[in-house]
C-alpha cells in the first residue's frame, strides 16, 4: 500500500500577510511573493520591521511624556479636573491593555504556528530518510538474492535440461541478463551517508526549534507582564511603577528588535547545501546509451518471462 502523500497547505494568515501589499525603502511597491534571496523583497522585510520598532518607539514616548506630565502637575488642582484626568486615565488604561493584550496573543498564535511547521518540517525530513533508507534496503536485498538464489535456480536448471541445448543456451543468456542487471544495480546511488545527515540535519532543527519556542515563550510573557502593570500604573499613577515599567519597556523594545533581526536575518540568510547530490549512474558508451538502456532491459524482462513459463507451462 503506497504512503499518504503530505502536502504543506499554507494557513489563511499566511496568505493574508503575502497578499498585503509590500514597501522598499523608498516607499514603493515591492513584489510579494516569497523570494527571501532578492534584495527588494529583503528592504520590504526591514521596512516592515521598521514600522514595528517605530510603533513600539511611540509607545515609550507616549509613556515617557505621561510620566513627565505626571512628574510635574501641580497637586493643587481643582478636583472637577483629577475626576476628568482620572477618567480619561482609566479609559486610556482600559484601551491601552486590550491593545497590548491582543498583540500579545498574535505574538502566542505566531510562535505556535511557527512551531507546528517547523515540526511538519521534521515530519518531511523523517519521512525522506525513510524512504532512502528503503531504497538502499530494497536494492541491497534485491542484490544479494539475485547473487544467491537466482545462481541456485540458474544451477538447478542446467541439471534438471542438460540433455536440451537450446535450454541450455537460454539460461546462459539469462544468467548475461542477469549480471547485466546486476551491474546497473551496482551503479544505483547509495544514500546512507544522505539519510545520516538528514537525521542530523533533523535532530538540529528540533533542538534549535525548542529552544527559539521556548525564548519567545519567555519574550511575550514578559510582554504581557509589562502591559499589564503599565495599565495598573495608569490607573494608579503611580510614578515608581510607571519609571520601572518604562525601563522593562525599554529592555523589551532592544529584546524585540533583536529576534526581529535574527528572524529576518534567518530568513534571508544564504544557506549552503547540507545534502551533497547523489553521484549520477554510470553511462554505457554509445551513440544512443538511454535506447540502448531501454532495450536490454526490455530483453531481460522478455527472457525471464520466457524462462518462467517454460518452468511452470500451466
């Protein structure tokens, strides 16, 4: 029963993101099909992770200013005002968290869609060694029967038709057709030391992938904890809380800028190939060699067949 083929269906947010429309430098329309090795399409990746380290900027700024506003408003004002203040307070607190909140949980549904593909990717690669390895069992096994079995049958034949040339003459034919095979076999690539990198190249991801899902894991939660007591100091005005929280703001915005960096350099990076290419079967000298392939193959088959039916005639 042949495997199930697994096909990668790209989610609906993925394609979303792909179909928004993407900006160089210099503000102008950039293809948005994935090609990570041009240059274009490098400047639109840093552009986007512009406009997040401008918006998360304007945050801190907004926040220092409060702070500074906070610092220096005179404590005899009327209380018509500190109920006004207050409340605007508390609306801007309320706004401010549930922005925050929802950012965060993109950032929670990002890491966990990055993660269950990354995994797909240590599926494929698994399933890749899988088959190599079964190519190299099938032609192995394949090999050593042909070499012990088919020269036991070979010779139990001749006995059994030493009296009939033209038998006689057939088997040796087979037992050509035979060597002939088993010379093209001979040349079929051995993939051993392609499945050995493949399962390092598997272990490696995964090992990687644990640690970069678990940082980011660590990286929103700090987000969250940072969101949540910036809206409690809003709502308390409290100086101290608000200073702390701008200086964790400020260790958040360089920890985002950071994996936004090595994210996109990741993505962008040149990569040398980690799986050398099989060596190419050997070629039969001739004028046409795929032909002539073609034809002793189809012999061989012809042969055997003949040879089958002339041991079993019903």
């Amino acid at each position: 029963m042949p495997a199930a083929r697994v096909e990668y269906i790209a989610p609906w947010w993925v394609v979303w993101l792909h179909s928004v429309p993407h900006l160089g430098l210099r503000l102008q329309p950039v293809d948005s099909t994935f090609r990570p090795r041009d240059e274009s399409y490098q400047e639109s990746l840093l552009f986007l992770g512009l406009v997040a380290a401008i918006c998360l900027g304007l945050n801190l700024i907004f926040l220092a200013a409060y702070l500074v506003c906070a610092c220096c408003c005179r404590q005899n004002d009327a209380v018509q005002t500190k109920r006004r203040n207050s409340c605007c307070v508390t609306w801007t607190a309320v706004v401010a968290g549930l922005i925050c909140c929802a950012a965060v949980g993109v950032g929670f549904y990002g890491n966990s869609e990055t993660n269950d593909g990354v995994y797909q990717l240590i599926y494929s690669l698994d399933n890749a060694n899988s088959t190599f390895s079964g190519i190299d069992e099938l032609v192995s096994g394949t090999t050593q029967r042909m070499k012990v079995d088919l020269e036991q049958h070979l010779a139990r034949l001749s006995e059994i038709f030493a009296a009939r040339g033209d038998y006689l003459q057939t088997l040796k034919f087979i037992q050509q057709m035979a060597g002939s095979i088993l010379v093209q076999m001979a040349g079929v690539p051995a993939w051993r030391e392609v499945t050995m990198q493949l399962t390092e190249l598997a272990d490696q991801t995964g090992y990687v992938e644990y640690y970069r899902w678990l940082s980011y894991l660590l990286l929103f939660v700090l987000d969250l904890v940072i969101c949540l007591l910036t809206c409690l100091g809003l709502a308390k005005r409290s100086r101290c809380l608000l200073a702390s929280m701008l200086c964790c703001g400020m260790l958040a915005l360089l920890l985002s800028w950071t994996s936004l960096a090595a994210d996109a350099a990741a993505a962008v990076v040149r990569v040398t190939p980690a799986v050398p290419r099989a060596p190419p079967h050997p070629r039969p000298s001739g004028p046409n060699p795929g032909a002539r392939r073609t034809g002793t193959r189809a012999h061989a088959r012809t042969v055997l067949v003949f040879a089958g039916r002339m041991l079993h005639p019903h």
